[in-house]
C-alpha cells in the first residue's frame, strides 16, 4: 500500500472510486470534479494498491468571510470491498502529518464516532451552514472561539440540499 499525492493520472480511478464509495449519492464524485475544473485550491492524497486508488482525501479551503481560517476535510473514501481494514484511518493520519494541512485548523462534517476515535473533537464555534445544531460538525486543533458561520468554497453551496438528506 502507498499513499501519494493525488496526480492527473489518478483524476479519474479516484472518480470512480467516489463514486462506488458513495453510491447512490453522485454529489461527492460532482463536487470533486466541480472544484478541479474550477481549480479550487484543494490538499489530496490517494491509497495505491497496485496502481489501483482504493482510498482518497482531500481537504479545501475554510472561511471566516474571506479569510482562510483553515481546511476542511472531505471527503474520504474507501473502496466499499475494503472498508473496515484501517485504510481510510491510515490515510487521514498520513494526511494529518503533511506539512500543509499539520499546522491547520481541520473542520469535518461526518461520522462522529470514527472522527472522534482520531482525536477530533466536537465544533460548537464556527457554526456549519450545513449541520444543525453542528450535531456532526467536528474539528481538530480548532483554539478560536469566534461566533460565525464557517465558508466553504461556493461549489459546496450548490448542492447544498444534497448535503442535508445525507447527514
């Protein structure tokens, strides 16, 4: 198993991958291509097994207003065959060591019981536009405690709906 950067040769297994991991939803395989044909500053990294992707994260950038105040992460996914073997946990940790995302405030929005077991914590402040309440809107290394509702990049916006049915 390797964990490597994501490069344009993988754009399309890592599509794909998206899209059997998430299936029947397209909103996360859409959104991925949404912000590379849109080139939004995106941190991504993909698990290999034999030139095959078989996991993927990628983290864009947070907002308060206009400023940066750290990434999101998201998604991460597994091929479904391969799931329950430690490998979307692996890759988050690698991801979490590189130099541009280790310095960072990290924000989720998911599963509260598999990001809790990797140290992340529940986010009261900034709120998610997209979690009510921020039921499952956790962060890591978040030290601010500043009301305001965190950004996303807007092609998050355009399925927004889409992201509600699904938490």
């Amino acid at each position: 198993m390797k964990i490597r950067k994501l490069t344009p040769e993988h754009y399309p297994k890592a599509a794909s991958l998206l899209d059997h991991a998430f299936a029947p939803s397209r909103y996360e395989v859409q959104l991925f291509d949404k912000l590379h044909e849109h080139n939004r500053t995106i941190h991504e990294w993909v698990c290999l097994i034999r030139d095959s992707v078989v996991a993927y994260i990628g983290f864009t950038n947070a907002y308060n207003g206009k400023k940066i105040v750290g990434l999101h992460l998201g998604p991460l996914a597994v091929q479904p065959q391969m799931q329950r073997q430690g490998i979307g946990s692996e890759l988050l940790r690698f991801a979490l060591r590189q130099e541009v995302v280790r310095g960072s405030t990290i924000f989720v929005l998911g599963d509260v019981r598999f990001y809790q077991k990797l140290r992340f914590e529940p986010c009261a402040v900034p709120r998610c536009p997209f979690d009510k309440g921020n039921k499952n809107f956790l962060s890591i290394r978040n030290e601010g405690d500043e009301e305001y509702v965190v950004g996303y990049d807007p092609e998050f916006a355009k399925n927004r709906k889409i992201i509600k049915l699904r938490n």
